[in-house]
C-alpha cells in the first residue's frame, strides 16, 4: 500500500533567484503532490497575469507578497511519492534576509537539495557573494549528511554548452562542500528545467549528454533512512495554528520515539500538558506517527493555541518528559567571525525549530582541534578558527538536550554579522 511507503524528508535551499521553488513545485505536481483543481486554477492565473512560471511555483508561494516579488518568504511544505518513498518536501526562503526563516525548518530533513542556476552570471554571483556556500554549511551545521545538487535553468539561452557548464560547476560546488564538512564519497548532481520539467521525474531528450538518473531517482538512491534507537518522544514545534473543528493543531517532525492518538504530552518550556485528540501525516489521518515523520497534531480546544510557539517541545508526560534549559555547556567552532568572541556576547542560535538569543556566559576553554583535549583554560577570548567549551545561558525559555542524547536537540548554529 502507498501508505506504508517508508518517508523521507527533504528540504531545499537555493539562493534567491535560482528557481528552486519552481523545481520542487514542478516535481510535486509531476507526482501527484497537488490537487489537479488546485494546478489549474494557478495556471490560468499565471497565463492571465503573463507570468509563466507562476503556473508551478504559486503552489508553494501562495502570499501576495511572495507572488508579487517572485520570492519565498515563508517556508512551506508539500508531499510526493516516488515508487519506493513518501517525502515530505520543505521550500525555503533563498533571499540572505530571510535566513531566520529558513533555519527553522532545515533541522526537520533528512536530505538537503542545493540549488544552483546554471545561468551564466547568477551562478558566479550566488558562489562571489557567499550565500551558496553558507546554504550548504547551515544544512551541515544543523546535522544533515546527505546533500544532492541541482542545478536549475538548464535550458537558458545563455548557456552555449551545456555540458561544459555543468561540469564546471560540479567542481565550483562540490569544492565549497567538501570546505564546509560534506564527506559523501560522490555528490550527486543533476542537470534540471524546473519550468519544462526536464530531468526531474525522467530523463530529459534535450540534455541527452548528461548519463545519470533524473532527480527523483537520485533521491530514491539515497535508501530509506537510518532512525534513532528507540528513545522517548521528543517533537520540536515548528508551527501552531487553530483550526474550527480541530482545534489547537501543531506541525513538527517526531525526532525520537512516537506520538499516538490518546498519549498526554508536556510542551517545554511552558509546561502544558494535552492529550492527542488526532494525528495526520502526508494529509492523511494515522494513529500513530514515529521518528522522521512530518505530522499535525490537534489537540481540540483544551490547548490555548495562543499559548504555544514555534520552538517548542513536545514529550510524553510520563516517559522522559523534556525540561527548559537555564544554561548549558556546548563545544562551539568559530568558522567565520570579524574579530574576537568574549564572555557576554550574546548572538542567536538556530537550535531545532527555535531562533533565540543565548549569552555566552563563560569561556571555559580552548580546544586542540588535531588532539581534542583541553589546550588552554579560561580562555579570555576567540576567534574564528578555534574550538571552544563554553557554557551558554538562553535569554528566554528553550530545551536543549544532551547531544549523545538527542543529537538534533543538542546542535545549534549561530548566525552574525550577516
């Protein structure tokens, strides 16, 4: 049956511009992602507005705001089937400005799709300005270890050899993953259309030169994914609605354990408990969600909605249940930062689905990064290029786990000064 296709989840990032959203709606629709209604009724509104590729990428980008400047700004999400998986599939924003809003969903996936446009000046620019390189480290950063590459606009006029800049920028691009931490043995890469569709679902007939799998295959290749060992529920919030019949519903992927209709859950920080009234994955109603699926919980009306947020944790009341953290100690690598880090300052930190601001509290080392060991203690400042132990207090309620715990509850990346 469809239904017990086993899931994977994939988000993906491009810079502003790339044609990432059209891609990934285009893909969505090819396999059934859409309601025909709903195509349709975005196809006849590009045709009348003169904007062709609206047709696609309006299924993802439905604000006016998004419409009108052509660019995502909320992340959202879609859903596909191949023969051999489901995916839950996140767009994200590509535009620098909006980052906050992409990080919240990139710990959510399983696998990272970078978009790069083959089109000769945006993609030099997109690797100059450093925001393709900074995608690809923020999916590294927040524990994603498979990464695929497209590379978008394949068909564009100014492309005079086709293969030849695909091969060009396989070796730009895998060089800056190979920098940022990726060890994949082999990368893989594929020459798309997101307009015409080309390469996405089959092979494509006008770019006969490339050998490899179009891009849903490459993703199939990838196998089902490895699950944590069977622990406690944790699900960190990444958004919360209120809905006429179904009450208080939050969206979130199930990190560890499993979420059943009829459990009672503790949201941390805040401490409400509520029990699970209905469970629904891929628009589908289940009675049980487990680790890596994407869900909506409702909760009926006994749950404030206004009370919940994107960031926090959802646990079982009586197994384990998630606790806030008052301060915590991390091992932080400085990669990029204009001068030197000392005790108090207080940038963000993206951590599962929550952005807040978080106080160095005390350096309390520097760390050979060859031994591992501690090299020097108390160290009066850092900068990029080091290793150090610090102890962090979050200037507002967060959860924080222990890393050889719960991995995607105990990393965070930092963001600064642009």
């Amino acid at each position: 049956m469809a239904s017990e296709l086993p899931g994977t989840s994939v988000v993906v990032v491009g810079p502003k511009g790339c044609g990432k959203s059209t891609a990934l709606a285009h893909l969505c629709h090819l396999l059934g992602g859409f309601p025909e209604e709903e195509h349709t009724e975005c196809r006849s509104l590009a045709k009348d507005l003169g904007r062709p590729a609206g047709q696609h990428v309006w299924m993802l980008d439905r604000t006016r705001e998004e419409r009108e400047h052509g660019s995502s700004v909320e992340p959202s999400l879609a859903s596909f089937r191949s023969s051999s998986f489901a995916y839950t599939a996140m767009d994200t924003p590509g535009d620098a400005g909006h980052s906050k809003n992409m990080l919240s969903v990139t710990s959510l996936a399983d696998v990272a799709v970078l978009v790069v446009p083959a089109v000769e000046g945006e993609f030099e620019v997109s690797v100059d300005n450093g925001r393709t390189r900074e995608l690809a480290l923020a999916c590294f950063t927040m524990g994603i270890k498979n990464v695929v590459v497209w590379v978008t606009k394949m068909d564009d006029v100014s492309i005079k050899d086709p293969s030849a800049r695909f091969e060009d920028i396989k070796k730009i691009v895998n060089n800056f993953l190979r920098e940022v931490g990726y060890k994949q043995k082999e990368v893989p890469f594929v020459p798309i259309s997101g307009i015409l569709g080309g390469n996405l679902v089959v092979k494509s007939s006008e770019m006969p030169w490339y050998a490899g799998k179009p891009a849903v295959d490459v993703l199939d290749s990838l196998g089902p994914m490895a699950r944590p060992a069977e622990k406690p529920l944790r699900l960190p919030v990444l958004k919360v609605c209120q809905h006429d019949e179904a009450g208080t519903i939050v969206i979130g992927r199930v990190e560890t354990g499993s979420v059943r209709v009829g459990v009672k859950v503790v949201f941390s920080p805040s401490g409400y408990v509520g029990e699970v009234k209905s469970i629904r994955k891929d628009g589908q109603q289940v009675s049980e969600a487990k680790g890596g699926d994407i869900v909506s919980v409702a909760f009926g009306d006994a749950l404030p909605a206004e009370e919940l947020h994107r960031g926090m944790v959802l646990s079982s009341a009586s197994n384990d249940p998630a606790a806030e953290a008052e301060s915590f100690l991390a091992q932080v690598v400085v990669l990029d930062h204009p001068g030197r880090i000392r005790a108090g300052y207080c940038p963000a930190i993206a951590i599962h689905t929550a952005q807040i601001p978080c106080e160095f509290e005390e350096l309390v080392s520097l760390i050979d990064r060859k031994t591992g060991k501690e090299a020097k203690a108390n160290p009066e400042s850092a900068t990029s290029g080091e290793v150090l132990t610090v102890r962090m207090r979050p200037r507002v309620g967060i959860c924080v786990e222990a890393f050889s715990a719960y991995p995607s509850l105990g990393r965070f990346a930092i963001r600064d000064h642009g």
